[in-house]
C-alpha cells in the first residue's frame, strides 16, 4: 500500500498539532482580544503584539531549518491562520511567513526577517507584474518581494527608507501603494522561469493561509451570532429555535467544516505532494472569500440593529471577512487558475 494513501483522505489532527492550536488560541485569546483589534484599526498592526507574537516563535517556526527556522509545515501554519483569524488579530504574519520562505527559497532571507524583527511583505496579486501596486503590508513592511520587470520577468526585494503611506481600506490592513521605481534598494534576487515558480508558490501559500484565516473568523463570527440568539426571546422562545436563524447558523457550522478540510488537504498535498494538486490552495481561498462575507453578513442581520452598530464585535468580523480576500487581489483571479489548471490536465 501507497504509505500516503490514508492521507489523502484523512486531514484528522495529530496530539502535536493540537497543542500547537491550543497554545496559539490562548495566546491570541489573551493578548488579541476586541477592544486591542479596534484600538490598531487606524494603522492596521499592533506592534507590541507583534512582538509578543515573534517571541512565541511564530515567525522563526515557518522556515527551514536549513536557514535558522524550525521547518514547520504548511499544515502547522494553517493552525496558527485560523487563530488569527479567530481574533482578528491585527498582525502581518501571513504576508510576513509567506515572504520570509520565499526569501528563504531564493537565498535571500537574513536572520532579521527570521525572527521578525524586521517585517517582509509581498504583492499577494496574481496580476501584478510591473509598475504602482498595492501591498497589504505596505505601510510597515521593512522588505518587500514583488514581480517586477519589463515583462514581470524578475523577482524583486524593495526596502524603503521610509514606508509608504497608509491608504484606507475595508480590512483594517496596513495597506499601501508602492512603486517599484521609488523604492531606495532595489535587488533582484531571480529571473526566468525558476524564480517565477517559487514566486507563484508563495502566492498559493498566501492564498491557503487567508482561507484558513477565514475559516477562524468564520467560526468566531458563528459563536457571537449563536451566542446572541440564544439569549434573546420572541414570543417566549429562543430565536434562535426559529428556522430563519437556526438554518442560517448550522449552514454557518458546515462552511467552517468544509472551509478547514479543504484548507488542511490543500496543506498536506503542499507538504508532500506539491504538483499533483495545485489548484486546492486556490479553492480554498475562493471558497472562503465568498463564503466568509456571506456567513459574517449573516451574523450581523441575526442581531438586528446591535449587529450594525460600530461597537458590535459582529462588524468587525464582517469588516475583515470583505477586506482580507481582496488583499490579494480580485478573488476572480483565482477562479480563473483553477480553471485553467484543471482544463490543462484534463487536456493531458
């Protein structure tokens, strides 16, 4: 028997992985909580958090440890993404660990971006490939990889002397238009054909990182609206017994479950078998962004006007379940490369 024949069907945790969500959900738990997410909505990072979050090993766990890391797996970096996005956590680390293992890929990671002391970022865009883009992390990011080039040819590290202003956008992300040609350094670390595959891969790992991030807030955003329902009374039972609220909820529960298998299947054929499925990472990610607005939009219409006032945590979540996909661009962008994976293997 195929040794990896049982997994390719079974994403059930390990007693290691489960400690190692535990532990990241009481950290966040304890240091991310609502009101410290609203306090950093007007830069979009906590820096003190941040480096709570670096001392935790959380930066140095997602590279190898060839270069200095602990050679996590994209299995365990999933986890950490979905306690993130459990609170909202106003940190870059996806954008930051994506980079960071690029860098790593292309012999250019330093032991600063290792252990997060300066932060890395990358165009998360699948269309990007010349000129003034916007970056998510591009208002704080010390380093930033691009495509770059007359044809987009070339991968590209950016530093900055002073980081490009904040622009304002619906994900509380410290977002920020950068120009290539503006940059102070300007490095390129690889071209052709090699360096664009590494390049596409660390997008794929964002865009499987932002799902399992999603599938977090997701389930969050679930329990606020179930906890809700539960407490309020029409007619002398609980609304949340009426099939209006009740179905919406469970549909809630089964976006969450399909959301975190897809997401951990993608993570194990990423593991181990990197080329024979390359759409999942995508799947993932364009199942989430829509299924993530849809279910936190739920939540807010289930507790009526508290649900849109500013202070009700529902619209947080609501909030970065519609701004976190777009960092990335059109999520369209992605339905289209699975479409085309698929067709080119089925051609074959």
């Amino acid at each position: 028997m195929d040794r990896y024949e049982l997994r390719r069907l079974d994403y059930s945790l390990s007693e290691d992985h489960t400690d190692l969500q535990n532990a990241y959900r009481q950290f966040f738990k304890t240091h991310s909580p609502i009101d410290r997410v609203r306090a950093a909505e007007a830069t979009g990072f906590d820096e003190s958090l941040w480096e709570r979050l670096c001392a935790m090993g959380a930066t140095t766990m997602a590279v190898p440890e060839s270069v200095g890391g602990d050679g996590a797996t994209l299995v365990d970096l999933t986890l950490v993404a979905e306690e993130i996005g459990r609170c909202i956590a106003p940190v870059p680390w996806i954008d930051h660990v994506c980079a960071a293992r690029l860098l790593a890929d292309l012999g250019a990671l330093t032991n600063e971006v290792t252990s997060g002391n300066q932060i890395a970022g990358l165009d998360a865009s699948l269309d990007s490939v010349s000129g003034v883009r916007l970056i998510p992390t591009g208002s704080i990011a010390d380093q930033i990889v691009v495509r770059d080039g007359p044809h987009g040819e070339e991968v590209v590290l950016l530093t900055f002397s002073s980081p490009p202003t904040k622009v304002d956008n619906i994900g509380r992300l410290p977002m920020a238009w950068v120009d290539p040609a503006a940059a102070d350094s300007r490095t390129v670390l690889g071209s052709g054909p090699e360096a664009l595959a590494k390049y596409a891969r660390a997008l794929d790992e964002w865009r499987l990182l932002t799902a399992a991030a999603l599938v977090g807030l997701v389930e969050e955003t679930m329990t606020i609206a179930a906890e809700f329902a539960k407490s309020r009374y029409t007619l002398g039972v609980p609304i949340s017994t009426l099939q209006a609220i009740s179905h919406p909820l469970a549909n809630m529960v089964i976006t969450v479950e399909a959301g975190r298998n897809l997401a951990r299947r993608a993570a194990w054929f990423g593991d181990n078998e990197p080329d024979a499925r390359p759409e999942l990472a995508a799947s993932a990610f364009v199942f989430m962004a829509d299924e993530a607005s849809r279910a936190a939009t739920m939540a807010v219409h289930i507790q009526g006007g508290l649900g849109v006032s500013s202070e009700a945590a529902a619209t947080a979540y609501l909030v970065r379940a519609r701004g976190w996909p777009l960092a990335g661009g059109d999520p369209g962008a992605s339905a289209k490369q699975i479409a085309h994976i698929i067709a080119d293997r089925e051609t074959a």
